[in-house]
C-alpha cells in the first residue's frame, strides 16, 4: 500500500506541474514547494530545537493558532516553525508574526520527507486536523521525534477503516497523543485498536473566546448602531445572502444592518452598491456623521469582523448558499444568535447550535424574514449561542499540557 500510496503522490507532483502552466493557485504551490528547502537552509537557527506545526490551510491555521500563542506566551523562547500546504494558507499568513519560520509543505514524498526532518530536527511535530501524510510520519517516526494530532475528526467512511486500508490506520499509532474533537472520534478509533486519544473538543473554542475578550472597540460602529434597537451583523456574506439581507433592510426601515461581504474587491462592493441603490456608506469612507445618516454600513476592509459582532443583536453567517458556511462561533461568543443557509451540515458547531436553539437555519426571504422577526424581540437565543462557545473552552490548555511533558 505504501508503494501504491508513493506512486499516487508523484504522479500528483506531475499534476501540480501541469496544472501550474494554466492555474495561478497550482503555480504559486508548485514553486512555494520548490523553494521551501532554500529557505529554511538559511532561516533554520543549527542548534534551535523547533516545535513543528503544520496546518492544510487558513482554517487549519485557526485551529493551531491558540495553541502556538499559547506556548509563545508561556515559554517565549520556544523557536516554533510553522508550513502550509496550500497557497491560501501560506500567502495569507507568511508574515505570522508568532511563528519564527513560515514555509509550504514539500511534497509527501520519502525523499523530501527525511531531507526536513534532517533539516529542521524538530522536537516536537504538530499536525492539525487531517493532515496525515505518511512519509513525513514514517520520518519523524524513524528518528523518535514525538507527534501529536489536534483538534482531528474521525468518521467511519475515512481510509482508515476500510478493508483495504490497515496500512494508514497503522500510521496512526505513529501519532504520540491525538486530541479529537468529539466522543464519537474517539471511539471509532478505540474500537479500532487506536487508544492513545483524548477528547479535547476544537481549539477554534479557544481562539473565538480570545478575540472575544481583545474585541477592539470601534467608534465609527458604536456611532452608527447609537440608539438603535435592532442591529444585524452579517458577516462572510455572498451575493445570495446580499439579496436576501438587502429584501429584508427595504422592508424594515427600522433595522440598521452592516453587511461585511467575503469578498472585498471592487466589482463584489459595486455589486452590493447596485443592490442597494446607492444608499449605504463604506466604512472605509465612514465618518461621525455620515454614519447617523444611513441604515447600512459595508464592512470593505478586512481585520475587524470579529470586533463588529459584539455590535449586533443578530449574526447572519454567510455562505451557506455557497460553498458553506463561514465562522459561526466568532459571532455566538457574544451571547447573540445565529442565522444562515442551508448548507451547514459539515459544521459539527453549526449542527450543534442549531439542536440548542442558538442558531437557525433559512432556505429562502420567507423564513429569513420570520427569523429575523422573531429574534429581534426575543434575545434569549442569543444567551444559549454565548454559553455554548464558552462551555467548550479548554481544548489548548489540554493539549499543552501534552506538549510539556
């Protein structure tokens, strides 16, 4: 299986290389990848012992983040090098000012596998959620190097626990300690002989309870929502949850809405201005009186999301007419409930609030407009959303305590 597994994973490296003559994502992997030995030739510190986190991407990233913070603030000389695998990732969070070193991933290949782990001599490998790439696990494995999988997921349709698949359920016991998010992940993998799990439940807990208690304050935000009585944040929005939030803004003058759309490149924001005549104020061009004259602020830098939140007495999440949903849990930390489409299923917090009675899901204006009436006269959704954000805090101080021992 494991040569099987080595021819597939060269045969994606002639993918990528084909893909990047005509793709600027599969480019920018393909040299990031070529690169990323250069690189830490010369950043790599000899006699430094680096804690090695690597993430698939930016949400990976948020869920490592309050772990590496963490550790930074309790052992400040911790040297902590951080890779990416995917551009969206990297290009993002380059400059991530925690991490000493910020590099791609190179290919899963033997070669490239021991050739890091010689280089870099970590002391510890960090692995999020579902990255498991097995060259790099047999390296690590060979020279004693301890590895720990956080805020991982586990469901009985994943290769593991395929007939055809004991050879990866065996580059599970290479992991020192996982920490899985639920009990149903731990217990898929006891009842197949994977015992050395912990429930830790998602360190995203952990990184929206911090921001939450950073939230920055925003005058420009507490001018515009002054004496309102109904404020809706929508954040991550697309343009069919623009559509539906502009119906609703027309028909309830009372309301006061921010909007801070996915995407903020001019053509998106031109798109909005179309839908809403014109009649908004960007917050880049905001100031204290402009914002007392308009119901609707557009949220077009990126950065203060999180903060905006605690303005709001409903969260609309967008993307769940999409690709799915966004954040969800940046928006509940402030004790105020949740709406969104319906595309959410993949999101165990989503699902979860939703059962509480914290989040509600709409398919259409109609059950928008009901929601939205609904909640802004009754707030007690929203306390039911702020607790169970801050009942699953806990995750990052259990894993740390792995990481020092």
């Amino acid at each position: 299986m494991g040569l099987i597994y080595n021819i597939g994973i060269y045969f994606y490296g002639a993918f990528i290389f084909l893909a990047s003559l005509f793709n600027k994502k599969a480019r920018m992997l393909r040299k990031g990848q070529q690169q990323a030995f250069a690189q830490l030739k010369t950043q790599i510190e000899p006699n430094a012992r680096y804690v090695w986190f690597h993430a698939a991407s930016l949400g990976e990233f948020e869920q490592g983040r309050p772990v590496m913070e963490q550790l930074k603030r309790d052992k400040p000389e911790t040297k902590i090098l951080l890779t990416f695998f995917s551009p969206s990732g990297y290009e993002v969070r380059k400059n991530y000012a925690v991490a000493d070193i910020v590099s791609y991933l190179p290919l899963d290949v033997p070669g490239n596998a021991w050739r890091f782990v010689n280089l870099v001599k970590p002391s510890k490998a960090i692995f999020v959620k579902y990255e498991f790439w097995p060259n790099y696990l047999l390296a690590l494995q060979a020279e004693n190097i301890p590895v720990i999988s956080i805020s991982a997921i586990f469901r009985p349709e994943q290769v593991f626990f395929k007939n055809y698949g004991k050879w990866y359920k065996k580059l599970l016991l290479t992991f020192q300690h996982i920490f899985v998010q639920d009990k149903f992940s731990k217990e898929l993998l006891q009842a197949h002989g994977i015992n050395n799990v912990a429930v830790a439940g998602d360190t995203r807990f952990d990184r929206v309870y911090d921001l939450y208690r950073q939230a920055k304050q925003l005058p420009l935000i507490e001018e515009f929502v002054k004496g309102a009585e109904k404020v809706i944040i929508a954040g991550s929005t697309w343009p069919k949850d623009e559509e539906l939030l502009v119906q609703y803004l027309r028909l309830h003058p009372d309301v006061k809405l921010i909007i801070a759309p996915h995407e903020v490149h001019a053509s998106h924001i031109t798109e909005i201005s179309k839908l809403l005549d014109g009649k908004f104020v960007r917050y880049s061009d905001a100031n204290a009186d402009n914002v007392k004259a308009t119901n609707c602020l557009v949220i077009d830098i990126i950065g203060i999301l999180s903060s905006v939140y605690r303005y709001g007495h409903v969260a609309y999440i967008g993307g769940g007419f999409g690709v799915g949903i966004h954040n969800t849990l940046e928006a509940a930390v402030y004790g105020i409930p949740v709406v969104f489409g319906t595309n959410y299923q993949k999101f165990r917090e989503a699902r979860e609030l939703i059962a509480i009675g914290g989040a509600f899901s709409i398919s259409n204006y109609v059950t928008l407009e009901a929601q939205f009436d609904l909640l802004l006269k009754d707030s007690s959704a929203g306390k039911i959303a702020g607790e169970y954000v801050k009942s699953n805090t806990g995750a990052t101080e259990m894993i740390l305590k792995q990481l020092k021992q």
